[in-house]
C-alpha cells in the first residue's frame, strides 16, 4: 500500500486548483508507470492518495526485485511532480501483508510513517516501512500517542464514533498520561481529539445547540485542568456528554432528513451521476455516515433505494408510453441498456423488454 500526500513549497500550502492538478497528474503518472508494472487500485482517502499494489508477475511482492521496482517507480513519480510543480509530495509504502486484513495492515503503516515524518520533520520525500529502523517510532515516547491519534482520526473520518470512544477512553487509561509530560501538552493533545470530535458533528450537520456548547467549554475546561487525574475526569465527562448531545440530536433530525434525501432521490433519478458521494455533498454529509444511517433507518441501501425507484419508474413507461428500452433507460437515469438489464434482473427477476412484451 502506497500513501502520498502534498507537502508545502517554500512555505506556501498550494492552491485548491494546484491541489487538483497535482492529484490529477499523480493519478496519471500511477496508471502509466506504477499500475503497467504492478496490479493495483487507486483511491482518494482523507484527502491522499492512496495505492493498493498486487504484483503483477505471479511472484512474490516483498521479493527484491518487485521492491526496488517500486522503489524506481515511486522515486521517478516524485521527481516529476517536483519538476513540474514546485511541490514536494510525500509517499509512503507500507509493508507487505496478505488477506483483506493485509489491506488495513499495510495502510495504517503507511499512515504511521507519514505521521512519524511530521512528528520527527522528516524531509526525504519517499518513506519505506521496511526501510525504516526498528526504534524509529516505538522506542520514542510519542509513539503510543501518535498510534492512537491515528486510529482515533480513522475513526472519525468513517464516522465510527462508537470505535472513535473506544480509542479515547484507550488514551485516558492508559500509562501514556501518567508519564512525566508537560501537563499544557498533554491538556492540548486531548483538546486536539475532542476538536476533531466537535468538528465531525459539523460534518454530518446536526442541529447544534448553541447552549450547550456555550454550557460545554471543552476548550477552557480541558486547558484549565491542573492535574492529570482532573485532564481524565473532565475529559471523560465531555466526551460522554458530547456522544449523548450527538445521539440524541440524530434521533430528532434523522428521520426529518431521510425524508429530505427521499424526495431529492425521487426528484432527480434520471440524473445518471446521481451516486451516494454527489448525494452526501448535496446535503453536506459524510457520505459514509449518509450510507449507515440510511441503511439503519431505511433497511435498505442508499444505492439500492436509487434503483429500486429507477426501475419502478421504468416500469410505469414500459407500461404506459410506446418508448423503446433504450429510451427509457436514458429517462430514468441509466447510461445504457445493459445496466438498466442489471437492474431489472436484480429487483424484479425480468428484462424490461420481456416485461414490455408481456
């Protein structure tokens, strides 16, 4: 697994726009270069680029020559972008794993090293788990810290906020803050988790209370916190109260916001670029929040609601208008035939054009 990111140049953070033309020629460079030679998927993850490589010659990904292979590849790719942009970006390889828990495995440690790299201000653009000595994280003192922030961030970028609590309640009782830290510094690690935690609610756009918030004051409370045993407690309580804010806030608006998404579902599904991602960005939320909680209140998938009303429609003009399949199929949203086909065959056991016949 291949992670890259854009660092800044000369102290400018780029643009939105070079941001794009960035990723846009990374993507390029990776299907050209670094997916001919290996196989692979490419996907954007928390706003990185993230590479998942097979080998593509039946051997071995670890072995030393699929290794220096990548090696080549992923050092010519950073070469250009700097070349051509001004703007170093930073790739991170994590180790070799099998299974689909390889996957997980593989990315975290790709996450780790580009989190050791800022924690240690790690200035060469190509970072290699294996590479990397043994004591290079674990035998520092942050290394627990930053492990878990990691996992606590992945947490809530997935809007996982019951695994996110998990996590940080993992961070208050463990060893870890009973160490001889500066307590301003362990006061502002926890604020840190608690923000992030506050900016998700913003995300998935609940009905925020300012009172509460007001009432709250996780900012002053945790800040203010004399001792370590005081940071534990108000910490704790805060992000008890912050998980009931939340739940009792999804109670109220869910199901007024399911309605919401229904009527949008039904308004615009012959636009075929209608997908779960352009309807989460409609509403301004996570989209896998938007799938969980639908699937949770509906019983059905986001994705599959879609295409069950395509198909219903589809079959009020098969059996209401003298249009051919294929014009139906541009009516209700599909780019062709043979998904329209797929569809059919999944929710009603039929072609449309068996069913136009009949």
């Amino acid at each position: 697994m291949a992670v890259i990111g854009i660092g800044d140049s000369d102290d400018q953070a780029p643009s939105d726009q070079m941001v794009d033309r960035i990723y846009d020629r990374i993507e390029a460079l990776v299907s050209h270069m670094l997916l001919v030679v290996f196989n692979g998927h490419l996907a954007e993850v928390d706003g990185m680029l993230a590479c998942l490589l097979f080998s593509g010659n039946g051997s071995r990904m670890d072995a030393e020559d699929n290794a220096t292979e990548l090696k080549r590849i992923v050092t010519l790719i950073h070469h250009i972008i700097l070349e051509e942009t001004g703007y170093e970006v930073r790739i991170a390889v994590g180790g070799v794993s099998a299974g689909i828990s390889g996957i997980e495995k593989s990315f975290s440690e790709a996450m780790e090293l580009l989190r050791y790299a800022e924690m240690v201000n790690e200035n060469n653009g190509i970072l290699v788990y294996t590479e990397m000595p043994s004591v290079h994280m674990a035998d520092t003192d942050d290394y627990f810290w930053f492990k878990k922030e990691m996992q606590f961030m992945n947490c809530i970028n997935t809007a996982d906020y019951t695994s996110a609590a998990t996590v940080f309640f993992e961070i208050l009782d463990s060893d870890y803050l009973n160490n001889d830290l500066p307590l301003k510094l362990v006061n502002c690690r926890v604020l840190g988790l608690i923000n992030a935690m506050l900016n998700a609610l913003g995300k998935i756009r609940l009905t925020v209370d300012g009172d509460f918030f007001e009432k709250l004051n996780p900012w002053d409370t945790i800040l203010n916190c004399k001792s370590i045993p005081e940071l534990k407690r108000r910490s704790r309580d805060i992000f008890y109260r912050i998980n009931q804010y939340t739940e009792n806030q999804k109670q109220q608006s869910s199901w007024d916001r399911m309605t919401d998404i229904i009527d949008f579902l039904k308004e615009n599904y012959s636009d075929s670029s209608l997908s779960v991602s352009s309807i989460a960005e409609h509403f301004q939320l996570n989209p896998s929040y938007l799938s969980r909680i639908f699937k949770k209140l509906m019983g059905i998938g986001l994705s599959d609601y879609l295409q069950w009303i395509r198909v219903d429609e589809a079959k009020k003009l098969l059996k209401k208008t003298d249009l051919n399949v294929y014009e139906i199929s541009q009516k209700v949203g599909y780019n062709g035939v043979q998904t329209m086909n797929r569809a059919f065959k999944k929710y009603e056991g039929t072609t449309p054009g068996r069913m136009k016949r009949v």
